[in-house]
C-alpha cells in the first residue's frame, strides 16, 4: 500500500464510506490463502506481474495437488516447476487440463491465453545433456506469454555451429544460455552481441565439474560484459527473468 | 559434584556415617549403565536438566531396542530422533505407549506429564518443504514440556503472509525460525522482534544451496542481532535450546 | 504497526483527532533519521528491545563520527563495534563521555544507567588469545545492562581448571563460550550444565583451523544439547544474545 | 559480418567495385588495435552496442595510460575501473577532461553526451558499507546514458527502511541490489516488485562472510523470481547490464 | 578459412567460376550436421584432426543411436565414452562393428585401420582399482591408432614395482599415469624420465581423498617437471592427448 | 639393498661364486609377483615389517579372490579391508581359516601365531555409531599380534563415564580415539594421558559434519599435544600404526 | 586422582591424618596456576609427561614474559613457540639462559639437563623452504631430551639422493618427514621402512598448493601404511609425539 | 641404471676393470651434491634431460646464491624462478652473465648455446594482465632451446582478435594458453587446432575467481579435447613441459 492509497483510505474512513473495521480488513487484506502446510501469495500478480509457482520438490503429492486445487479458482495459468509423474498424475484427477514435460519435470495448466510481445527470447545450449534445463525455462517463458527460439549443441568445441546461429541468436531481446563442463559459451555468446544474457549453468559434466560449480564460478567471471547467472539447473529462473526483460 | 557435597561426604566418612568403601563408590557413583554398546548417562538429568535423547542415526536397530529398554525402567520421557519406522516398531514391541511421527522421524514414549511453562516457543518455516524439521523441533519442544505455536510458509518472497502472524511470533518468549535456500526468513524475524532467535537451516534448496549450506552461512551473517544457529537440519537441537530458554 | 494500533489510529481520523495528513505521517512515522549513507534505526529499541549498535568497519571516520552525532540527540548508550582508535579520538571531540576498549575494539557512550537483572552471564575461554572476543561480548553485554563473569583460559588440554571453575558457570542464567583452534570446550562445558551455551568460534589457530571455520564446524556438530552459535569472531552478537536471554 | 554483408561484399568484389585485396582487408578488417600488450576491441560498439572498457587492475600505470591515449583517438567516453590514483595521474596528463571517483575507483572521460531514456535504474543498498560497490554501478551506469536514483542503508535488519523508499523502487524500470552479509535484501525486494532485480554481492561483512561467498549464494538462492546475480563487488558489472535493459 | 583460402574464393567468385550464392554457402560452407537435440561437428577432423567422440552421459539411448547412425554415413572410426550396456545394444543394432569394453565403459566402431607410428604410449597405474580408468584411455589411443604399453599396480607403497618396469616407461613418447588416493606415482614417474607425463587423478579411495580431488591437487603440485594434468577420471581425455603428442 | 649387501654381492660376483646372470637377478630380485592386474609386493614384511594388506574396495570379487590365492601360498596371516560379503564367500571357497567381521567389514586368515607385547592398545570411541570403525582398527590391530582393550560410548556429552575409563586408557602403550561429529574426545584425553594418541575422525554425523570432516579439522587442531590423525573412517591405518607403536 | 588416591585420602581424613578442609583442598588441589588473563597447567608434567609449552601467537609480549616469569619458578625446562623476536627479548630481561632460534621461531631456556634414550629421531625434508618447519620439530624433540638426525631436500624428483640416506632414516626409532606442494616423499619413506611415520605438511608451494592443504590431503591419503599426520606447519606437534614414541 | 648398466658394472667387476669399492661408488655415483640445506641433483640432466632449476621462493638470498655457485661450476645454463630482484643481486655478484627479468621474475644465466628445432612454441593469453606468467613460460621455454611466438590479449570477449592470429597459432607444434578468470580461451583454442595446448590458469581476477581457482576448473572441465593443466600461475611448469613436446 503506497503512500496515495493510505490517503484514499483513510479519507474514506473519515467520510463513514468505509468503517473502521473495513478499514482494518483492507489494510489486512486477504493477501494469502492458508492451507495449513502452506499460503498461497494471492497477490503476487498484482505485485511481481505473475501468480505464484509451484516449486514441487520436497512437497508431498498430496500437498501439490491440494495447492493446485485452490489455485484452479483464480482461473489463473499454473505452473509447477521439479514436479514428478506421480504429482502430474494427481493433479490430472482435478484438472484435464494440465501438462507435464518429462524433459522439463514440469506441470502446466493453461487457463488463458496470454498476449504475447513481438520480440523473442533465444535459449542456447552448448550440449544435448543441457537440454532438460532449457526445457524448463522454455515451459516457463512460454506459458508466462512469450516466443521463444532455441539453439541446441552449440558448444564452443565447434564454435563454427555457433557462428552459424548468430542471426537467431542476436535477433533476440534477452538470450539465455545454459551450459555445464566449463560453461565458455556465455563468455563467447556475450562477447558477440548487446542483448542480456542470463546464463545458467548446469550440473553436466564430472569430476571437477562439481556438479554444475564450475560452470557457475566460470559464468560468475565472464570477461564478457551484460552477462548475470542463475542457480545451477535452475532453468525455471531464468526463464522468468528472461520474460520479465522481454515485456519491458 | 561440588565443593560444598565434598566437604559433606568427607564429613560423613570421618563421622563413620559413610564407609570409605561407600565414600569411594558415591564419588565414582554408577552415573551412566553400561550395555557394552552404550553407556547411558543416567545421571544426565540431574546435570543437564533433561534427561538422555537417543540419537538413533548409526545404531542397529537391537541397539535402539535395548537402549529404550534399559530407559523405561527409570520412568522417564523418551526421545529418539532420526528414527527409522523399523526401529518404531521394534520399541513398540516393549512399550505399547511408543509413537512414531513420520515426518519429524522420531519415537516418543511419554511415560510423565511435565508442567508447562505459560509462555510458549513460536517455531516459524519459510515454506512447506521446511516442515520435517520443525516438526522436529515441536515434538522435541513439546516432549520436554512445553506448548508450541507454529507459524508455517510465511518465506520472504510473498513478505505480507509474515507481517499477518507477527503478533503471534512477537508473543513467544522464544522462536525458532527453520528456513532452506537463502535463509532470508531468519534475518527479517530477527529485525523485527525482541526475542531470541534459533535459526535451523534445511536442507531444502538444489544446486548451491549444497544441502543447507547456503541458509547455515546466511544465518551466521545475519544483519540483525539476538540469532544463533544450529546444525543442518538440526530441529531436535533447536527444540531442545528452545525448552531451556522457554523454561528459564 | 499492530492491529489494535491501527483501528485506535483509524478511529482517531474518523473523530477527527488526527487529520488524515497527520494519519499518513503517523503510518510512514518518523521510525528512522536519514543522514544520506546511513538510515539510523531510531524505533529499533521499541521493536526490537535495544537501540541500533554501530557497526563501524567498512565506515569511514566521518561516517562513524556523523552516525554518533546523531545518536547522541536521542540520550541512548551508544555501542561502535570493530572500531580503530582514529574512530574513537573523532568521536572523543564530540563526547567527552566516549570510551575505548582497545582489546574489544569498542567505543562506548553511557548516557544512562540499566537496571541489571539479578542474574549474570558467564564468559569463559578456552585460551588467553580468545580473549579479545571475550571481551567485546562483555563490553557489550555490560552495556546493555547485564552482570558478567569471566573464565579466562580454561581449555579442555587442563581439563581441570575447568572443573576448578564449574560453580562459577554453573550459576550463570546464560554462558557464552569462546573458543578457537577445536572448539572442544563447548562440548564439554554443554555437557555439564543445564543453561543455554552460546558458542563463539575465534580466528585463533593456524593452518587447518582456516581462520576459526575449524571451531564453527565442531561447535554445530557439538554432541553436547543446549547449544548454538554466532559467526566467527562475533563476540558482539554473543553479548546481545546473550543479554536478551539473561533478561527474560 | 552476417549473410547480407557478405552477399553485399561478395557482389561487389564480382562487379570489381571491390578488389580481392580490398575484399580480404574488409573480411579481416581492422577490427582492433594492436598495442603489442593490449589489443584493443574498436569494433565492440557496434557489437555489442558500448566501447571497451579498462579493466585498469593488473596492468601497469603505462599499460592504462597508453590505452587511454590509443582510445582518445576514437572519440568515444571511457571508463576505467579498478584504477589506482597513480593511473588516474597519468591519464590526467593526456587528458584535462578525466575524472577519478575515489569510492568508485574510476576513471572516466566523458568526450560526448549520450541520450538517456525516460526509465531510470534503482541502486539499493543494503549498509553503508556497500557504497562503494554501488558507487561503481552508479558511475558506470551514468556514464553509459542513464539515469540513477540511488537507495542507501535499507537493509532488512530495519526493514521499514526499506518499506518507505518502496515506490523509488518500483518505479525503476531495472532495480541493483547491492549487499554483503547475508544478503537476503535481494529477496525481499525481489519478492515486492515486478521488474528484474541484478544482485550485486560485496565483501562486506567478517568471519563466514568469506568475502561476499556467503552474501553471493545466498542470492543465487532467493526465494523471489526475477533475480540474477553478477560476480562480488561487480558493480560495473552490473550498472552495464542495467544500462543494457533500461536502453531495451 | 584461412587468408588463402578466402582470397582463392574471392578470386573464383570475381573470376566467375564460383556464383555469389556458391560463395555464400561456402563459407557458410555445410561444416555441421543438425540432429536436432545435436550438431555433429562433420568437420573436426580436418580442423582438429580427429572426427567428434560422443560423451554418451546425459544422453538418451536414442540420442546416441541417432548420432552413431549419422556418423556411420562418413565411415570414420566411432568411439563413444561413459556409455551403458544399453546404449551398445542400441548401436549393436546398427552396426555389427560395434564393439563394447565393460571396464572403460566405451563403444567402438573400426571402419578403417590407421596407421601407427613406432613410437608408443605408456600408461602406467598406482593400483588395481585405477584400471577402468587405464583402460579408457587405452581404448581411446590405440583407436586413434596408437601402440600402447600398460604397465598396472606399481604405486609407491611398493616402489621397486616401479623401478623394474622403468625402462618399459622410459621407452614411450609419451606417459599417461593414472592414480587415486595422494597420487604421489605422478611425482616419482615425472622424477625419473624425460617424457611428458599426463597425470590422470583418479576417484579410487575414501574419506578425505574426495573423489579425486586430493590426487588432483597433488598432481597440480607435482614437484617434478614435465607433468600436465587432465579432469579427474579423464581417460579420454589422457588418450587423446597421448595420442596428439605421439603422432607430433 | 644397502651398501654393505651391494659390496657383498659384488665380491661374491668378483669370486665367481655368483654370476653376472644371478647378481643381474639378485639386484632386480623378485620382490613381487604380477597377476597382470596387481603386483603383489613378497618382499613388503622385510622392508616395512608386514606382509601387504588387501584394500578391497574397487577390486573385483575375482581379483581379491586371486590375490588371496597367491598370498596363501606365502604362510602369512591375510587381511582383507573393506570387504564385501560377496568376496568373502569367494575367499571361503579357497582357505577355510577364512573369517569375515561384517561391522569391520574385514576379512582374516589367520595361518600362524604372532607374539603379542605386554603391552596393550587401547580404542576409545566417542559413541555407539563409530564402532565399525574402532573394530576395524580392533581386528587389524590383533591380526599384527596385539592385546587391544576398547572403551565404547566415552564422548564429552557425558565425559564423567571417560574419567571413569581413565584407568584403562592410561595404562595403554598407544591410544587409538575413534570421533564423530566434533571429535572432541581426542583433545580430552590427549590432555589426560602421556601417551600417543592416534586420532580417527569417523563420517557419524550430518549437515556440517561433511562425513567426517569436522571431525579430522578439529583433531587436526587439536590444543593437546601428542596428537596424530589418519584418514576419515580409516580404522585399518589406526591399528596399523598403533601395531607398529606397541612393538616398538 | 584415580580411585588409589581417593580411597588413601579418605583413610586419612578418617584417620585425622588430613583434616577435612585440606581433603577438600587436595581435592580441588593447586593444579594450576592463576595470572589472570592465563591458567598454567603446574601438574601437566605428572599428568602428560611434559611441563606446559607456551603457544605465543596472539598473546601479547607482556603476557608471554609474565607466563615464562612463573614457570621460571618451577625449574623446569621452558618452550615458547611461534614466538617473535621482540618477545625473546622481553623473556632475555628476566632469564640470560633464553635463547632464540630465527628460523624455528622458538624461544628456550634450558633449566636442566634431561637424560636422552639411544634411539635417534630422523627429520626429513623434501626441499629446503621446509626447514622452518623441520627446525621447530628438532628444537621441540631436542628440549624434550632427544637425539635427532636431519636429512634435508630429498624430495621425489630427485628420489636418489632419497635412497642414499635411505640408512639414517631406517635407523631412527620414529620418523619425521616434512614436505609441503604435493607431499608425496611421506609415501615413498612410508613404503620403504617399518617405523612409525609422522607427516608435517608444510604451506610450502602457490596456487593449488593452497597453503598447505593439498600436501596435508595426500599425506592424510597415503597408500603407505604407518603414517599419520598433523596439522600444517606444526613442527612442534611433530617433534613432541615423537619425542613421547621415542621415549616408549 | 638400467639392466644394461648393471651387466656391465658387474662384468668389470668381474673382470677386475673395476675395483669393488669402484663398484659400489659407482653404484651410489655421486649423483647429487650437498650444501647442507639442498642436495642438488647432478644428474638430472642425464635422467631427465634438462638441468636442475632453483624454485627460489622460501630460500633465503644467501641459499639461492649458494646454490648458484656450485651450479656455475657445472657449466650449464641456470634458471630461477620466483626471484626476488635481492636475489639477482646477489647471483649477479658471483656472474656477470645473470639476467633478470621483473615481470617473469625469473634469473637466467646463459652459458652455452643450445640447438633449436624448426617447430616453435605458441604462447597465447587472454588478456593483458596475464602477462608475467606467459613471460615465465618464454623465458623458460627460451633458455631449454626453443623458438616462441607469443599472441597477447585473445579474450573471447573480443573473439575476432584470436580468429586473426589463428596461423600463428596453428603453426606452432605446442601450444601454452594463459588466461585467468573464466579461461574460456582454452576451451575456444583447443576447439580449433589440432596440436597439445597446455592450459595455465592465472590469478588474474577478483571475487569468485578465488585467484585461479575458477579458472583452472574451467581449463580442467573443458569440452575441447587435446587439453591439459598445470598449476596456477605456472607458466615455469607450461615452458618446461612445451619444450619437452616440441623437442619430441
């Protein structure tokens, strides 16, 4: 509640066309609604521009699908994020609507159509191995209303596959870039274009990969500049970020 | 012992009131059983103020079994934490009052009631996931004497769900905050309240959360004053520091 | 703001004791004073118990100095930790009062007495190095209004001096325990008393005691109950938490 | 160079408007300068949209000037970062028009004024100890055509701070968060707006801090969307990347 | 496409002989072959001087069929590394060719001998349990048509084993030593000959030898000159390099 | 070979009471035997006064069952270390002497009687959980020809129940202190007892004990003197060395 | 006081031979010493064999003269480690017998002379920039009453000049090896001789040596039985255990 | 010695050519000399191929000038790293021919001309900064006997620079990449030659390149192949090995 909307309140108040208790409940608005094991941000929308997801892993199933089932009567787009198959099984009973990409591990629900801006996000992979978490972010961005392109397995062990996909990739508002081993593509991809990249580094590779730490601290210090990084794997991140850059 | 039990066992070995035999086994007194395995701090409770809590991680389950054996003939409360549901059932087998509680994985006889304090412990988690521990961390609480109130899900990222339940928190005499991830929860709690805080990282996160590090730092570096942290996932340690403070 | 305090504030607009202009100021009230690089937390004390402490490294004398200036209006006790001396002779012209503890590295104004509680926290060390970190938790819980008693040099390698010194901890509403190098005295100083340990690991050591990590580490793992810990080196946070409690 | 400029080249070499030599020169055009210890990037304009920039750390006071000289050539703004007061001396000789900011350590020379958008970039911080972090997004921000509104001092151990700057927040169109510690204002400002949030982590903070370690994954991990995260005490960093989206 | 090679095109294209669109499609020239989830890099052996390896892990059974399929139409040697039972059976299929090592875990396919030069390639292992990794850089060497000496178990628990197979270790071009644990045979081995020594950390040991870190280190640390170390595991990656030095 | 042996040899060479063919041989004597894959090393009890122990772990059953074989024909006692079941039964079916401790997870052939010292080796252990490990020291501590006496569930918790113990432990020749969690046992009876103390950190614990590392950073660290540390978990290398200690 | 002692008290207190005030005062007997900001340990001699040895790293100059002024009073043999120059001059005013090694960094006075066993203690180094350490051990075991051979810069590259001294080294009664980088010289003396072996990894190296850490790791791995290790650097812990096995 | 040398030996022996004390001094040939605090490898050479070479650091001045002095004797070229210009100083003393160069801090004394091959080292970095450790490798590389080429300032944040010296690159037998921060160079390097690249990690950077660490892991994880490591920094250890590969 911002400094305006006080006033209007408390005008209101003092003009008897909102009581004191109505005053009280809107100030303590029905931000959330309480299930127990959880709250659901009712408001987020209104707040951050997108309804609240579900992040699956280390819930029960009986948890997400309860979630799912209250979210269902706000008619909104639903998105569950680490989700497995038995999840997407329960929440199917409830809705028939709802998706799952086992590349992704997602769960989706589209409940309406969204308007989606003329620009694009590009998403570049360096291997076939990082292609579940471009899945996820590719899930994320487009049920959150955007177009997205994809560049799959072009590593810089053959930057010629690369160069080759310049046009795409430079033609694109915001770029994510997902990599694991030692995650050089964001420093090459950077250093090519003047478009945002957000890379997310992925726990592909072994031994001193240390399971996605390499790519993440070789992102962290790209010598290439507009480059910032995500947790590793954590596609559904970046794919949130990129939709947020790619409607301003 | 101290000096002042010294001096009085001396004085009684001089006054023939004590053998010296006696005065000998007194000083070395049968302070712990012994089952070849495991040797049973009996007198615990006396120095401590709570009895002994089974640590069950590692231990066989005839370990488990003969270690609760050995504690019902003292009539106590018992605890046992990181319990498996075999081990449940193998306590069960000699103590009908045994319970299990699957989330907290712990097994609990309650052989006495403990009075309790007026004032409670407030046990508060960043979301759902973050529930095993603090479950942990209440039935401990409760175990030991006291009443607990818990404030589930109210994590940074939807803020308002915590301002609701602020009354709640502020009226513990003492709050546990468990939170995973970035652990943020804990630094906002502490910077609003003037109650000691026990922070419980978790170990819910992916990538560099690296199973409760990432919340355990964050915690440690917390800007605001009046929080100390415990292990990983440590809701028994929590529960337990919580009932001294609570009793205090 | 509680919800009794706003229906009262609410109620007050609507009778026309509080102009809704007065009403907005009283909402986004005066709860901090903004000096351009600082905003000083001038409600802390109602909200959180104490007033705002200054934490004065990464800040440059004349930050420090204007911060104090400042604080001074409010007639509070004022606590600069991790000062330099150049702080104290900056604040020292503008307070004859100012005091500097060169072993805590404190500065310290006392512009008003505290009534102590009855009971008193227990500081002990492990070495005769630990005790800069000592000190500032004293420094600070003496400030705040509290009785302190220290336990200098008492390492689990003379486990004796520690036993000689028993009674002393022992009658403490709170202990803090400082320790570097392995940490073992918390251990065993948790597994002889019955009152809340805080555990504060020391930079003291070399080589693998990694500036003080070693001791963090054994003090989370701590196979002693009642324990928690407070960041490397923090004797600060120690003597806050610690006066919280004692004061309970 | 992207298929129609080669098919343009090619087309013109045919029709001899171009000579193969002249073809090869544009095809290995003059797209650096060769310093002998630098090669610097004069075609990165129109790559990726900014002139290099002068990483002026671990390279000698000659080595930045000589730079500085061969860029004056081009016109363009520069900026230095890292730099020492001694480089700044030296380039001060070459050129009446640089600047050095002691907070930020840079130095920068503005040659000619560039348009700025409408939308501005929000840069908050967390202490006063993170100014100089800050400092340096803010220069590199302003001298790159954008407008900055700066928040300083609202971390969450006051959190009402940062409630009462919350509409400068969010009426950036690209919001910096800088902070040390435990970093946890990245999620509770990312979980009250809707616009992207650059986390910036600084070496503020002792002990487990690690030198922003602790502060950078604990951003990595936020619970709130819409964040990414750029290298410790990367404010040029991110002050570019907030330019590049607050130019989109 | 070097200067010559442009300059010729150049000139065809002027001269006629080679269309502006020819001219385009040869320097866009068809350098890779897209699987979809893959671009196979078709012309690595001409710019590498080996064709692509598939690193099966990460990938599916189909996605390696589909790739093996592809590179059977260019009738080059196939080696596929950290490759399943499953995946062979798959390939099996396909190619009759096809032959499976359990221990380095690779799939081979011989569709031509290539010559061997007489020098050879020794690799020599501390331990039994460091062979799987031996034998992949075996497998990889001798495919890239390499004569390979094994020389197994001759850590420096036991140094005379080394010492009587020196001069088999000393004959080679090249040395590849593969050890787990301290890796202290690196050390020894680079100590006694004048050969260039790729290190290969192994996994073997527990506790603090982390998976291959603690030799990793060591091997970085080698106090004899002439040693180079690759990931740990990394048999290919030691072949191959073996085999690049081996043909020099 | 010393210089006294070489000059005997030679002489014996010069008097043709030995051939140039047998001095070649004698020099490189056959100090082992090679299976292909593993070199048995026959001449290790000369040398460091043991005959070569079997580590198991990364063998194949057939393997250990081999080198089994061959050392059977020696006459010595055989042990095996981190064992499985499955190589026992194997080795069963070659030595009936053959027995396997399945929490030591050893397994022994005991083909003659060694003279034991007076003296005895002590194994104190922290808790119930480290016990596998402490047998594992037991059982290679007794097959070298030592009287081992152990003392289980001493930690600090409850340290009264070590001091009742101390008789024992001090009566020892060497010390071997088995420790989870914060391993602080190992600095409380290093500071009790004149005697070496071995120190073996054990991977019991969670969270923040990093299997084990805790443990062996704070018994590195330890403020007693007269301490020593192997490997985590490493209970064979404990005995062994303690052996060694005890004969001397 | 172990059961004898107390059971002999008794009798006397019983007897009238020991009034009950001085039972309780042997009991709580002066086994210490109290300057206040340190505890010296008066009877560590009769418990560990040693008297007390002074860490002086972080004490301040005053403190150390202080503490060396009371042990002077005892007559025992005086050990400061870490100790600085400004210190031993401190220690010179009160004792002429105090003398200072530069490069061990000890202070020592020599009260009486202590009878030495005939067997020798071998220190051996792998380069020369590890003789600090190796200097700190052999000033520990020669005040302790030891004879010590040096063997110095035989490290693994040069494994001959190893084998040449590979005589003094088999005839000490325990070992002592130094070595910092990869450490492995601990291995190779491991597998050639049959004493106990203590490893001092030094922080001798750069980069990935990281201080010591990457030797301390090997040595903690070493494939050779019969070694243990301390901490970094520590050539006082080294020199101390091997006076006490040397003594056995 | 190998067999040969030995059947050789023993025949003179035999045949009284060589006395037997002859034999046994040949047998312990003085292959090393003593200075007391180093034993320099004489025969290195002859067993490695190269002369010694003085890691200067953690020598004191006097012992690196010792050092020298006895080497000078020998004739060869001298070579020290990690000099300090005090030890220049000092070796220049004692040789008129001692060069030094700052930036590689390295100390050369050339006191014979060695043969070069026709092939040459290429030494390439990524940025500036980079330099003084690509200037160890030429300076060692150089003083072995072989030709260089260096290539400054490639970073892939401006890839057409390496593209335009890809020949040289390409022409070399061997190639040294130095780079610091992420070390995408390597991995873009190895992707397009087909010659050994020896990656060398450098300091170059701030926050999390944790002082090469990042970079390193980047270089041991990346998805060229022909790649190999050596320690941070180590631009002695690239020179060595390269000199080794391209005199092969």
């Amino acid at each position: 509640m911002n400094s305006e909307e006080i006033m209007k309140l408390l005008q209101e108040v003092k003009e008897d066309k909102v009581s004191v208790a109505e005053g009280l409940a809107k100030i303590k608005e029905g931000t959330y609604h309480d299930l127990g094991y959880a709250k659901i941000d009712t408001n987020r929308e209104s707040r951050v521009g997108y309804p609240e997801v579900i992040y699956c892993a280390g819930k029960t199933v009986e948890q997400v699908k309860g979630i799912v089932e209250f979210m269902l009567t706000k008619n909104n787009n639903i998105l569950g994020t680490r989700a497995t198959y038995e999840m997407f099984e329960a929440v199917k009973e409830i809705s028939d609507a709802a998706e799952y990409n086992a590349s992704a591990r997602t769960i989706t629900i589209k409940n309406k159509e969204i308007n989606k801006p003329d620009s694009y996000i590009a998403i570049v992979t360096a291997g076939t191995s990082d292609m579940p978490v471009a899945e996820e972010a590719a899930v994320t961005a487009e049920l959150l209303g955007n177009r997205v392109e994809k560049v799959i397995d072009v590593g810089v062990a053959g930057i010629h596959r690369l160069f080759d996909k310049l046009e795409v990739i430079r033609g694109a508002k915001v770029v994510i870039v997902v990599a694991g081993m030692e995650g050089a593509l964001v420093s090459v991809v950077g250093g090519l274009i003047d478009k945002p990249v957000i890379a997310v580094p992925t726990s592909v590779g072994y031994g001193t990969s240390f399971g996605g730490i390499t790519a993440l601290l070789a992102m962290l210090n790209s010598c290439a500049s507009g480059v910032s990084v995500v947790n590793i794997d954590n596609g559904f991140g970046a794919g949130y970020l990129a939709s947020m850059i790619n409607k301003l």
